[in-house]
C-alpha cells in the first residue's frame, strides 16, 4: 500500500472520450464554458457584449431557422464590417458594429424590406443547411443560389440589319487587280435557281481610250452592269457610257458576254419564285444579298456567286459565307456584312469569324463604304447568359445603401460553339464562388470555371484566333468516378477544391494561371461534409467528416515534399463522438487559435478547439463546449480575433416574437475580466437608471425598445440571473423586482454611476478518474491498472478567482454529495459589495475508489476563476504479493 501526491500542472487538455486510463492528465470528461487558455490555464469563458439588437426591418432571413440561414460577412478597410443574412428568397445587411439596417435596394433603385423573398434567393428543395454562398470583391459581394440553373437567353446573334439578319443570303466579290488581255468569269445563281455566266475580256490597252480597262474600279463597274442587266444576254458588248450610262463613268475597251441558263423564267433574277438578290458596288467590291422569311426557304436557296480570272485566280476573289483566309478582304463593303474564315477544312477548332465595320461609327446597318474587319461571332449562336439564372450581386451606393441585382456579366463576342463553347456552369448549378489570381471562379459538377483576368463577368475568349493567357479557365476533374466539387477554398497561394470524397488544388506551375497552364491535380482521398464549408487557418485547412450521429473534424496540410503532397489528421481523434450531429457551421481564427463548429443538434451551444503551436508542435489541442443563454445560434464568424456570434431569442416581447441580437465574445483573456456575464445592453442604449431617496433605491428597467414593440429582460431570465454592475466592480444589491415586470430595484444611489447589465451562466468541468503513472518497457509513460487506486483528497489551485465550487458526488454508491466552495473572501481584504480577487485553493476529501466518485468545478455565478492546476491523494494496492 503507497499514498501518492498526483500533480496534475494544468487543465487546459480539454476533453477526451478515450478510456480514463489513457487520457492525458490535463484532459476531462466533460469541459462547458471553460477556456482552455495556453497561458492562464483553466478560465471561465469571458462574457459576450452585445452589440446590438438586429431590427425587426431586417429579422427576415433569421425568422426562416435556424440552419437555414446564411450569413457572410462583408470587411473592408476602415470600419466597414457587415453581416449579410440569406434564408429562402429573404436578405438583410446589418451593421456588425451597430446592428444597424443598411438599405438594400431593387435594380430600379427602390428599397424593399427583408421580408420580401427575391425571385433568385428563393428555393424549393430540401437541404441540410441551405443552397447559398457568397464571395466579395471590393464593393461587390456575389451571392449564388445552389439551386438556379445557369441558362443562356435565347437571344441569337446579329438579329439586326439586312447584312445581319439569319435569313439572308449575302455574298461579296473583289476585283483586287486589274490587267490589260484579262478574263474574268461570274457563275451567278439567284433564287429561282437560274444562273448567268458572265465573262468579262479587259483589251489590250493600245487603242485610244482602252488605257483605262486595268482600273479594277472599271471591271467591277462591268461586273456589277451585267449582273444587273435585264437583258437576256449580251454578247462582247461594250461597257461604256452609250451602252451602260449608269454604270461606266468613262468609255473602255471592255467588253461583256452574258447568258442565262433558264427557260422558265428565261432571265436572271426575276424573281419569279424567291426574293430577288439586291446588288451594290463600292469601289472595286460588289456586296450583294437576298432575303428570306422562311428558314426552310433558306435552307434550300441556291443563291450564289462565284468568281475567277485567268491570271490563276489571282486577280479576284469572291465570298459568301467563308474565306479561306484573312489576308486580301476588302477594306469597303457593307456595314455589319460578316464571314467565316475557314482554316483547315477538316477541323472546326481554327475557324473564326469576322464582320465589317465602316469608319463611321454612326452607320447604319445597310450603309456602305470603307471600314476595317473586326473578329466577331458566328451568326444565330446563343450569346447572352441569362443574368436571372446567375449569381447576383450586391453593390455599395454609399455607405448606407446598398443594392442587390443581377449581374452585368458579358457577352459572347467571338467565335462559335466549338471554338468559345459555353462555360461549364451553363446548364449546371454553380455550387460555389470563389476569387483566384484576380479571376472569379465558380465550381459546377465536375468542373471549376474562372473567369477573364481582372474582368469577373466575363467568362468568354475575346478572340479565337490564338489562346491568350488572360482567358477564361475552364478544367475538370480527371479521376475515374462521378465528383462534385463543392466548396473552393483559398489556401497560401493555391487554391484547393473539395469534393465528397476528393480533393483537388488548381495546378499552374511556374509560367502562371493561364489556360494553358491550369488543370485540376488530385491531392488527397478524403470524405468530407457537403453540409459545411472547409476553413482555412494558418498554414492548415480544416474540414468536417460526417459520421454514423456525430462529426469528425481533420486538419489537412502539405508535407512539404512537392506542391501536390497533403496529408490530413484527425483532431477529433480523442473524442470521436463527442461532436454530436452533423455540422452546419464553422468559422475559425488563427489569430485567437481557435476553431468554433455548430451542429444541428447544438441549438444554442458552440464546439470549441483551442491550440497552441509552438513551431512545428503543437503543445495545446483542447475541446470543450460553449454554451450561451438563447434560443439558437443564427451564425457566428471571426473578423480578426473577435467572434461576431447571432443569437436567436424567443417570445420575448410583447407581441410574442422572437428578438436577433448580435454579439462578440474573444477566444482569449488578453483583456482583463471583471466579470463572466453574458451581456444584455450595449452601452449606447442601457436604461437611465431612477433614483428614489425615501427608500434608498435605484430603479432599473430592463426593457428596451425595439421596433415597434417592447422587449422585456425580465420575462425572459429570471431576476435572480440578471446582473448589474458598475465599471469599478461593485455588484448591485438586488432587493426586489417590479410586481408588473420590466424593473430592477437595488440599495443606493446608481443614477449617476456607469454601470452594466448582464445575465449569468453556469461552467462545469469535470475530472478524469484519475490512476497512478509509471513508464513502461519504453520508458512512455502508461497508468497502472493491475491494482485499486482510492482518490483520498483533491486540491484545487486558484488565482485571481472570485467564487468556484468544487462538488465531489458518488452516482453510483449510497453516499451524500460533498461540496466545498472557494469565495476569494480572505478576511480583512475586502469591503462589502466589492469583487475579491484572490489566489487560494480549494480542498474536499474524496475517500472513495478513483472509479466511484464523480469530481466536479462549478461556476453558477456572475464571478470569474481560473483554475491553474489541482493534485489528488492516491493511495495504491497492488493485487500483486511478492513471494521470495
């Protein structure tokens, strides 16, 4: 038999679920409103201040529930910090600082109120959480609702203008050179399928006048006459001013020969059974078109011109919807006339199109003359996305207003749908948003999208004659099985994309994120929740698992040995269950060292990590609880080291109704606390207190405003939890409470102190059954369970604590509960009403076998404590008997 002191030098381990035996002396079995600090060891979690209450004008998305509301916060330089809040179709934008509403207006400019649900917010399938997410860039935030399917309108290109219009049959025809003993020969066919054969015979430049038959102006003018004429056919007919005194400016040595092929009608372009073919010229260029009403009609026409010379077609070129290249266009021709350049005939990948455009920027569809030839698309191609069925945005008009609307995303403007296809996300909704090397990114299916470099609305090529590295992105998942790529998250300077079970990082390498350069590198086989966004923290991503009732939470990082080398571990290791439910939300903080995990099953409490690294080690890993005095949780996030947390408040005002209050509350004691409360009032709006001098009391009311209705502290806690308290520490006396609710009343004169009010919350941590330590083979250290361990006493060290009990019970034994209780009153060292502020310890006997008797810290006060270490009595008896 040995008595043992058994020094246990903190409790900030947190808890553990493994066997008693093999947990870590600093870790417990259960850890509720305890801060596992690194420095101060076991601290009463500090209190929240409330910022304020959330107006009922922007209660809307909350009201829906609690797991189905969104929020994103939206930071920027100065003091803008807002809170955005989505729930099926409903938005609101508050004041993280003030809670106040900011406007939100429509498109037109007019506001509407956070109960009216907006036509793309809204959904109708069911989700674990909700189908949102959002991202902000500058003053821009994009909001994506899961749900919408993005869709393309079904407007069709160059649906103006006669060079424009899908039904034409348009056509172009150059004289580029011009010489003396020429032919040039015209195979025109019009509508009705009667075709003329023109040839055109330049002289020899000798007789008087002829010098004049090599101006390419003069053959196009001969051209362009008997294609025009109405004569049958003409035989070597001379162009000139007798013969065509509209169209020769001056007599040659030109002649025409013409004949059509038709007997009935026997001449060209009568027009007898389609449109006619209408003819222009300008210089040396001949543009022409024929209209057409009915597309089957356009489908069969058999308009068309052909042209060669007999210098080896090297004099002229003609074209109706395809050249063969670019080089040698006209530079005058007919506004908006386009044409397909055609590469190489068996592949579609290097055709591209080009459309005519004069000089003049205010012409007219149908105006001729000079211009230049600009890249375009191709005529009857889908080009505008339907804004209504893509995320929408919402922009900063001042510092008060805002306004949500469909985005001004760009439209197709080259090529077709096999050169600049539509993006992926057309067709598939956008599962998340994401900002990369100046690019917005969206991930649908199996595929991540990114848009222009510096453009985020323009996820098309802006020429297809040659891939430019500021292009769009758009890549896939090459693994061998079905993947949905959920949630993009930023990570140092990679960007990694979670799947259900994959995990990728757009690859790049060294030249940069160009299309040329990303694809899409798997990295890792994990199972990950769909229901909760990963986070980034630090040099780590960490990211849910959803198991059989409750969640798994793995830390995933690089190991350094390449760019697409990632491991993840298990953090949850030592308490696989105790993460009950199925995560909905999760926010963290390298700056407090802190991660914060709700489920769906923890309505108003908060699962806590709390570590500390030193270098590459980590020397704290703690779990506990946070629970607070409300309804529910309505979301929480870290800007910086203090946590924004929204909780919900049921029926307490007047008219029944649930009250939204915005909170902060720090993961860290680097501020000296006075006291754990949970506070009521933000400073700008606590009541004037009321001052009797005939019974000595100060009246509190413990109402507020809010809206058009009162909220009432009172109906909601009991009196005995509310506490008020000035900035120098002293607690109000309570006496008694108004008999029709709504008021406080404490001893002496409060009017003019400055004071809080706050409610309290209890704390509880529990001990681990504690054994004896020795080392084994190996020298690691291991309990010693092949005998009894009987706890005999426990001590517990305090500083700068007020008020802690300390509760030894015996669940299963017939045995009264002990409890010892530890006030910070050393006598003499403070005066009533003051908060001591003492170090001291806390003993009770235990006497009682380690795995019979339950050792508890409680807290149910108003006051803090920090516990710094304990030490149990243990006496050991081996089963063992030595024998010589």
């Amino acid at each position: 038999m040995a008595i043992t002191n058994k020094q246990l030098k903190n409790l900030s381990g947190g808890v553990s679920q493994q066997a008693d035996s093999l947990r870590h002396d600093t870790q417990c079995t259960t850890q509720n409103n305890f801060l596992s600090d690194p420095v101060q060891g076991l601290v009463k979690r500090p209190g929240t201040t409330l910022v304020a209450p959330i107006p009922t004008t922007a209660t809307g998305p909350f009201e829906e529930g609690g797991a189905e509301v969104f929020t994103h916060t939206v930071v920027r330089s100065g003091d803008t910090k807002l809170i955005l809040a989505v729930a099926n179709g409903k938005v609101s934008l508050s004041d993280a600082e003030t809670g106040t509403r900011l406007v939100i207006q429509n498109a037109a400019g007019t506001p509407f109120d956070s109960d009216t649900a907006q036509t793309y917010l809204q959904y109708s399938g069911t989700y674990d959480t909700h189908p949102y997410a959002a991202v902000s860039i500058a003053d821009h935030t994009f909001i994506v609702n899961k749900e919408t399917v993005p869709a393309m309108t079904s407007s069709t290109s160059h649906g103006t203008g006669v060079y424009a219009k899908s039904l034409s049959r348009y056509g172009t025809l150059f004289i580029k050179e011009g010489a003396y003993n020429a032919e040039y020969s015209i195979e025109a066919t019009d509508s009705d399928g009667v075709t003329r054969s023109i040839r055109i015979k330049t002289s020899d430049g000798l007789g008087a006048g002829n010098v004049v038959d090599s101006k390419t102006d003069n053959i196009t003018a001969a051209v362009h006459a008997a294609l025009k004429d109405t004569a049958a056919s003409r035989t070597n007919y001379d162009f000139d001013t007798t013969n065509y005194p509209s169209y020769a400016d001056e007599d040659t040595g030109i002649t025409i020969t013409y004949t059509d092929d038709g007997a009935n009608p026997p001449t060209f372009n009568q027009s007898t059974t389609g449109p006619a073919m209408t003819f222009h010229r300008i210089g040396s260029v001949i543009t022409w078109y024929s209209p057409y009403t009915v597309q089957s009609e356009w489908d069969d026409a058999t308009n068309k011109i052909d042209i060669s010379d007999s210098y080896g077609n090297t004099m002229t070129s003609g074209y109706t919807d395809v050249a063969d290249n670019f080089e040698g266009l006209p530079l005058e021709g007919a506004n908006n006339y386009i044409l397909k350049i055609q590469g190489n005939p068996e592949s579609k990948i290097d055709d591209y199109y080009v459309q005519f455009q004069l000089f003049d920027d205010a012409a007219t569809a149908n105006q001729r003359g000079a211009g230049r030839w600009v890249e375009t698309l191709a005529k009857d191609d889908n080009y505008d996305i339907d804004g209504t069925t893509m995320p929408h945005i919402l922009v900063k008009v001042n510092s008060t207003t805002y306004q949500f609307k469909t985005a001004p995303w760009d439209d197709k403007v080259v090529g077709d749908d096999v050169t600049d296809p539509d993006p992926s996300f057309i067709g598939t909704p956008i599962n998340d948003l994401f900002f990369f090397k100046s690019r917005l990114g969206l991930l649908c299916g199996e595929s991540v999208v990114m848009s222009e470099l510096d453009d985020p609305y323009n996820f098309w090529r802006t020429t297809v004659t040659q891939v430019l590295a500021s292009d769009r992105i758009d890549i896939s998942s090459s693994v061998n099985q079905e993947t949905q790529l959920n949630f993009a998250v930023p990570f140092t300077n990679q960007m990694v994309i979670f799947s259900d079970r994959t995990q990728f990082i757009i690859n790049y390498g060294n030249q940069g994120l160009t299309p040329q350069t990303a694809s899409l590198a798997q990295i890792a086989s994990y199972e990950a929740s769909t229901s909760v966004r990963p986070v980034a923290i630090d040099a780590n991503i960490i990211f849910a698992q959803e198991r059989a009732g409750s969640t798994a939470i793995f830390e995933m990082f690089p190991t350094g040995t390449t760019e697409l080398s990632f491991e993840a571990q298990d953090i949850t290791e030592q308490v696989p269950s105790y993460i009950d439910g199925k995560a909905i939300r999760m926010a963290a903080s390298s700056l407090a060292g802190s991660l914060l995990i709700q489920t769906d099953s923890s309505v108003n409490s908060i699962y806590c990590y709390k570590f500390f690294n030193r270098g590459r080690e980590r020397i704290l890993s703690s779990w506990f609880q946070y629970t607070f005095p409300a309804d529910d949780i309505m979301g929480f996030h870290f800007i910086s080291d203090l946590c924004y947390i929204i909780t919900k408040h049921e029926d307490i005002v007047a008219a029944a109704d649930d009250m939204y209050l915005i909170n902060t509350f720090k993961m860290d004691n680097t501020e000296t606390i006075t006291f754990s409360v949970d506070q009521l009032f933000p400073d700008t709006t606590i009541p004037t207190p009321t001052y009797d001098s005939e019974t000595d009391e100060t009246e509190f009311v413990v109402q507020f405003s809010l809206g058009d209705f009162t909220a009432d502290w009172g109906d909601y806690f009991t009196y005995d939890d509310i506490i008020i308290f000035d900035t120098d520490g002293v607690v109000a006396t309570k006496r008694a409470s108004h008999a029709a609710g709504g008021s406080l009343y404490v001893d002496g004169d409060w009017s003019t102190k400055n004071f809080y009010i706050g409610v309290k919350f209890d704390a509880e941590y529990e001990f681990s059954t504690q054994y004896l330590k020795g080392a084994d083979a190996f020298g690691k250290e291991k309990a010693v369970v092949d005998g009894r361990t009987t706890v005999k006493w426990v001590e517990v060290y305090l500083t700068n604590s007020q008020y802690m009990t300390l509760e030894v019970s015996y669940p299963d034994v017939n045995r009264d509960t002990t409890t010892k209780t530890f006030s910070g009153n050393v006598v003499g060292s403070v005066v009533l009403g003051d908060q001591a502020s003492e170090t001291g310890t806390l003993r009770s006997i235990v006497a009682a076998r380690n795995d019979v008797s339950v050792i508890k810290l409680k807290s149910s006060t108003h006051q803090t404590a920090t516990i710094n270490g304990a030490s149990f009595e243990l006496q050991y008896t081996s089963r063992l008997r030595q024998r010589n």
